[in-house]
C-alpha cells in the first residue's frame, strides 16, 4: 500500500547491465564527436604562415644540396659513359672503381646532412600533425609548388643517375659488385627525404608525382615513396 512507503526514503534504481553497456556507448559517441570537431578544425593563420616557412625552409635545404649534387652526378655519368664507350681491351674497372666510389661517397653525405636538416626544420611536429588531418582536396600553396619542384630536381638527378648506372654496369662484374651497394646506399637518404617531405607536407609528393609523370618518371617516384610505405596517403602514387 501507498501508505507504507517511507516519504524520506530514496528510491532505489536498479541498473541492468545493458543499461550500463548503452550509457557508455553514448558517452563514447559524444567524446568521439567532440575529437571529430578538434580534427576538423581549420588552421589559424598563424598556422598556414608557419607551414609557409617550413616548406619554404625545405626547399632552400634541399636546393642547395642539389646545387652540390647536380655536378658530381655529371661527373659520375662522365666517367661511367668513357668507360663504356672506350674499346674492350682498353676498359679498366679497378680505374672505374677508383673514379666513382669517392664521388659516390660525397653524395652519400651530402644527403645524410640533407635528410638531418629536413628533420629539423618541423621540430615540434605542428605541421606534420596538420597534413594528417589535411583533406586531399588540399590546394598546393605556392610555398609547396616550389618545394615540389626542388624535390623533382633532387629525385630526377641523383635517383636517375643510380638507375642509369646500375642499369650501365650490369655487365661488368666487378665495378657491379664493388660500386652496386654505394648506389644502394645513395639512394637510402633520397628515400628518407622523400618519406620526410611527405609525412610533412603529403600534398607536395603528389604535385612531384604529377609533375615527373610529365617526364616520364613517374616510376622512379613510385618506387621510392612505396619504400617509405606511404605510398596509400598519395593520391598521385599508386
């Protein structure tokens, strides 16, 4: 009867276990909303004036390394085009040998330095942490065209001339074997660069790619960002 409950006595609500299981439901559903409207947050511009810089730092990086790499990639391709145009008896691959390795090995470091610079040019990691966020229908600033360009040169010269060279070299045994792993090695940083550019500034790998399909070199980009297993961020890569 009505008149046998106690008016100062709390009611007690029992709390199935579904009932548990769907409050917590809707409570992962509004925290995961909330971090929804955090990651859709557009930039400030304060934010768009310093992946400006940070761009605009890795392409003044990378075109100086490219104006110290440019010429021994000549030299390299000079040597090896005398060596294979000289007549048989004439060919020595120990002088060959003798010739690249050192050039092979100032490319090598100049690149490692490179790779270190584009490291830190986005220290705290803001940038990076935005271009994961970033939409693919991103529009390339200038800032990053130029970027794209710098990378094209980098990629174009020094990636072409390894693939021309061990190409060249396939038929002779010894510069192949004693030069084939320093053109491995040099290629190592220009993939560390590529997959360092591209955790920063994604929409600057896929300007590259657009732009050295034009060449015809789509390939060559296509197997160095697949080296750095992000080829599936790239919408110019596939």
């Amino acid at each position: 009867m009505l008149s046998d409950v106690d008016p100062n006595t709390t009611p007690t609500v029992k709390t199935t276990k579904g009932d548990a299981e769907l409050g917590k439901k809707k409570v992962d559903a509004l925290e995961g909303d909330k971090n929804k409207a955090k990651e859709k947050q557009e930039p400030t511009e304060e934010d768009l004036k310093h992946d400006k810089e940070v761009a605009t730092r890795m392409s003044e990086i990378i075109e100086g390394a490219s104006e110290k790499l440019v010429p021994v990639c000549k030299m390299i391709r000079n040597h090896i085009e005398n060596f294979t145009a000289a007549k048989e008896e004439e060919r020595n691959e120990d002088d060959l040998i003798e010739a690249v390795k050192p050039l092979l090995e100032q490319a090598e470091k100049e690149l490692n330095q490179t790779f270190g610079a584009i490291k830190g040019a986005d220290p705290d990691g803001k940038v990076a942490y935005r271009a994961k966020q970033a939409t693919q229908d991103h529009t390339a600033t200038p800032e990053e065209q130029r970027l794209a360009a710098a990378l094209r040169v980098l990629v174009q010269e020094v990636g072409g001339t390894i693939e021309w060279a061990k190409d060249k070299l396939e038929s002779f045994p010894k510069a192949k074997k004693d030069l084939g792993p320093l053109f491995d090695a040099l290629a190592a940083p220009i993939v560390q660069i590529v997959g360092g550019v591209g955790m920063v500034l994604a929409g600057v790998l896929n300007l590259l790619a657009g732009i050295l399909s034009g060449l015809g070199l789509d390939s060559l980009l296509r197997g160095l960002i697949n080296a750095t297993g992000l080829g599936a961020i790239f919408k110019g890569v596939s």
